[in-house]
C-alpha cells in the first residue's frame, strides 16, 4: 500500500481512538498488518505510533486542564505492577481463553458505559481515598478501584493490550471522573503502558525507522485533531464513541482467536 494511504488511515484512526481514550494499538496493529508488515513489525511499529501520538494528545489535554495527574500516578502505579505481572506470567495460561474472556469483559465495560450512571456505591470512610485535582475531589473507593484495575491491568498484559478499554469506564463508573478528564487521563496512562511496550519490541530488532516515522507523524497530527475534537464533544456523544470503539475491538479479538 501506498504510504501516503497508509498514512491518512493512520491519522484517522488516531483521531478516533484519541476521543474513545482507548489509545488504539491494536487498531495500528491490525491495519499495518493487513497491509504486510510482519507482525513483530506491525506491534513495534504499532507501539510506536501510540507512544507519540499518545504524547501530543497529553500536552494538549493538559494545558486544558482535562487530565488529573494525580489519578495517573495513582492508577499508574497499580496498572504497571500487574501489567508487568500479567506479560511475565502470560505463557502459563491459555491464549485463547484470555482473549475471548477480554472481549467479553470488554464488551460489557462497552455496554456499562451507555447507561446513565446510578448511585455512587458507598463505603466505610477508611476505604475511601480522597484525591483533589483541577480543583476537583474524587473518591477512590480502594474496595472496588484497588481489584478492578489489578485485574484488568494483569489480563490487559497478558493479552498485550494497553487497557485503555479498563480505564475510562473505571474512572467514569466508579471514580465518577467527568468523560472529557477521563478520556484525557486515560490518554497519559496509555502512553506511559505503550512506551514500556515500544522498548520490549524493540530490543527484537522488527523496527524500520525510515517508514515509522511518516506514520507517526500523521499519528500524532490525528491524535491533536482528536484531542481538540475531544474537548469540544459532549461527554454523550464520547461514550458513544467509546462503546463503539471497544467493541469493534472485542469483535476483531474474537475474530482472531476463531480464524488465525
């Protein structure tokens, strides 16, 4: 394929995944294949592109103020220990059944995202973790936040995936973060996930930098595009975006697992 085809799919691509949060590896991952990468060539490259269209997307998220850094440190830390976790010990459990219970948990975090949300679960007050950012205060319910991303996290490396499609409905759902800050924290933490990702894939060798440069760079010209997109949509209209963003993504990992 032309790589100036290549190239504006690439972008579209960025600016969609930008307003889901969900940072889309899989998506480049999929589409350089299709398209003759090899697939170790298709993840580095892939990982990449997400590493700095991640990147810009965060600058321009954070000047607007629609990323709480505290909620990144905080969630930052939990998902890169079982992400670690889940990518160490991935060999001793079934592939296969890893991916089809992902796109299950996927697709219900998909379909959770649509409803209005309920009553805020309460707890015990030495349960629950006060965090002030952007002049907010969130409420970290350590007995519902603490298991759900160490799960998600560990699953999320075992499959390879960033988690992005974890983090927004978690901190919409039961942090009760507003979209727009969601989608733009979620941004940073999948940035953070997809470098430690790019520099596994790298020490292999599968990189050709001459063509992964133009593709980052409309990856990140569609990461912006998104982002300023992202701040001027209604949060609605995200979740949309977001629920048929993921399972788009469950589909295509089903897809995978039945037809190799």
């Amino acid at each position: 394929m032309n790589v100036w085809l290549l190239a504006l799919i690439i972008l579209s691509i960025a600016a969609v995944m930008t307003m889901s949060g969900r940072g889309g590896g899989n998506f480049y991952v999929l589409t350089l294949a299709l398209t003759g990468f090899t697939m170790h060539e298709a993840a580095t490259t892939g990982q990449f592109i997400l590493v700095l269209s991640s990147l810009f997307a965060t600058v321009v998220f954070g000047k607007n103020k629609a990323v709480s850094w505290k909620l990144v440190l905080y969630i930052g830390m939990m998902t890169f220990v079982s992400a670690f976790l889940g990518g160490f010990l991935s060999d001793i459990f079934n592939d296969k059944i890893l991916k089809i219970v992902f796109a299950i948990l996927i697709s219900l975090a998909a379909l959770l995202m649509l409803k209005p949300l309920g009553k805020e679960v309460k707890a015990e007050s030495r349960f629950i973790l006060k965090i002030q950012s952007n002049n907010e205060t969130y409420n970290l319910n350590l007995l519902l936040v603490v298991p759900i991303v160490l799960f998600t996290g560990f699953v999320s490396g075992m499959v390879g995936i960033s988690g992005g499609s974890f983090l927004v409905p978690l901190m919409v759902l039961f942090v009760r973060v507003p979209m727009k800050i969601a989608v733009g924290t979620s941004t940073t933490l999948v940035m953070v996930t997809a470098l430690s990702g790019f520099l596994g894939h790298l020490s292999s060798g599968h990189f050709d930098v001459k063509l992964a440069i133009p593709l980052a760079v409309a990856g990140i010209i569609g990461a912006i595009i998104g982002t300023k997109l992202t701040l001027k949509t209604k949060p609605q209209f995200l979740k949309i975006i977001f629920a048929t963003t993921s399972l788009i993504a469950a589909l295509i990992m089903i897809y995978g697992v039945f037809i190799p």
